[in-house]
C-alpha cells in the first residue's frame, strides 16, 4: 500500500515539473525524506480514489522531484495508469508536460 501511495504522489510531482513552484535543486536525504512524508499524508485520500485536496495539490506544487524520482520503478508504475495520474494533475489545475521521464515513467 504504501508502494502504491509513493507511486501515485511520485507522479503527481513529477508529471508537474513544469510548475513555476516546483523545486529543483539541492537537497539532502533528509530533507527528501521529510518532503516524502509530508506528500504521502497531504495526498494519502488520492490512493482511495478521492480528488487532490488543497493541501494536496500544494504539496506536489512545492516538493523536489530529485526526491520522489529514484522511487518511480517499473512495478509501481504498472499499479496505477499514467492516465490517472494525469487526471489527478489536472484537478490540481496544473498542465502535464509532455515526454517527461522520471524513474521508469515516461509522460505521453
């Protein structure tokens, strides 16, 4: 389960790399570690089917995809569809980017 919801919030950052509010730089194990958990209860309703909250769509806004990326594997993604998590991007009023690749993930 917990697999699945790091997989769901992976791509949800990563497919929004776009954004002007994501984060892309330095950051440290701890940090990515913090940054993990805080999505994970931000956006834990997503894995169950629910729309991103505020605070999830915040969260996704703001987290480095630096910290998120190396856990995108081909297992995960075979557990939720791009397409969903594309869905779930746009409900966060954001636009997905085009042939963006994270871990194993390669937007259509």
């Amino acid at each position: 389960m917990a697999a699945r919801l790091l997989m769901v919030l992976g791509l949800l950052v990563t497919m929004m790399s776009g954004s002007a509010l994501m984060a892309s730089g330095q950051t440290n194990p701890s940090q990515c570690k913090d940054e993990r958990k805080q999505i994970e209860n931000a956006c834990r309703p997503v894995i169950f089917g629910r729309n991103p909250s505020q605070q999830c769509c915040l969260r996704v806004r703001v987290t480095h995809v630096e910290c998120v990326c190396p856990y995108v594997t081909p297992k995960l993604a075979a557990l939720i569809g791009v397409d969903r998590a594309i869905r779930q991007i746009e409900a966060c009023g954001r636009t997905v980017p085009h042939n963006f690749k994270c871990g194993s993930v390669t937007t259509p």
